[in-house]
C-alpha cells in the first residue's frame, strides 16, 4: 500500500466510482486501513465548506 494507490483509491471511492471493498483492493489494503485513512485526510469542521 503506497500513499499515492491509497489516494488514488480514495478519490474513487469519494466519487462514487468505486465501491469501498472495490477502492481497498485497488489500494492494496482493507476496507478498514482505507475507511481509516479517509477519516485522516477528512476535512475539518473549520476547512468544510460553508453551506450558504
């Protein structure tokens, strides 16, 4: 599992291309390695954009 397979399968799995056992396999971990760095690189309350 690199940085960037794990990136490439989240951006995936974020536009619904793919599904989350579909994204760990392309990443090369499990759902739980990949479900775990989705919440690390999760925005913040503070960089969310504002719903105006």
């Amino acid at each position: 599992m690199t940085s960037k397979s794990v990136a490439t399968a989240l951006t995936l799995y974020r536009s619904r291309t793919l599904t989350l056992k579909q994204a760990a396999t392309v990443g090369g971990c499990s759902t739980a390695q990949l479900e775990k760095s989705a919440r690390a690189f999760a925005p913040t309350p503070a960089e969310a954009p504002a719903d105006d």
